[in-house]
C-alpha cells in the first residue's frame, strides 16, 4: 500500500493499494471515504494536484464506486471498550 500525507487541506492523507486499486482518502474533520476500481495514474495525479480536494471533488468523488475504508479513521478503535456498565475501562 502506498501512503500520500497532505500537511494542509481537508484531505490529510491517501492511501492506494495497487493490488485491489482501492483508494482511501482521510480528511481533517477523521472521516475515511474509500473509492474501487481508482487507476494508479488517478492516485498519482491526486497526490500532484495543486489542491488535492478539488481534484478529488471533479475527478473521483462521483466517477468510481464506493467502497469500504481498509483502515478505521484516525483516534479510532485504539482503545477497546468497556463492559456494559463501563466495568474493566480503568
């Protein structure tokens, strides 16, 4: 899997695994939208693009299916959660 960190933008960082050709864009606000069927050369450009959310909104948004983000979001999953009541979370 290849990995794109963004330092500015809503888009902070682009995941592609060439083998499924899935694409995972991770955006400021945590969420991870997941896009099959993303050539390689549509990554590349994403990752050269002047404003890689713009490109991303005119180029990707609505021409490939959605799919299921490999990763969970950021500040996700990292702690497992407690009993019913909470017993075991201290």
């Amino acid at each position: 899997m290849t990995t794109r960190v963004f330092t500015s933008g809503r888009i902070r960082q682009a995941d592609y695994d060439p083998g499924s050709r899935q694409l995972d864009l991770h955006f400021d606000n945590r969420s991870v939208l997941a896009y099959r069927h993303v050539p390689e050369e549509v990554f590349r450009r994403l990752c050269s693009a002047p404003n890689p959310a713009t490109y991303w909104e005119d180029r990707i948004a609505e021409e490939y299916p959605k799919g299921t983000p490999k990763a969970p979001a950021a500040g996700t999953g990292s702690r497992p959660p407690g009993g019913v009541f909470g017993e075991g979370s201290d």
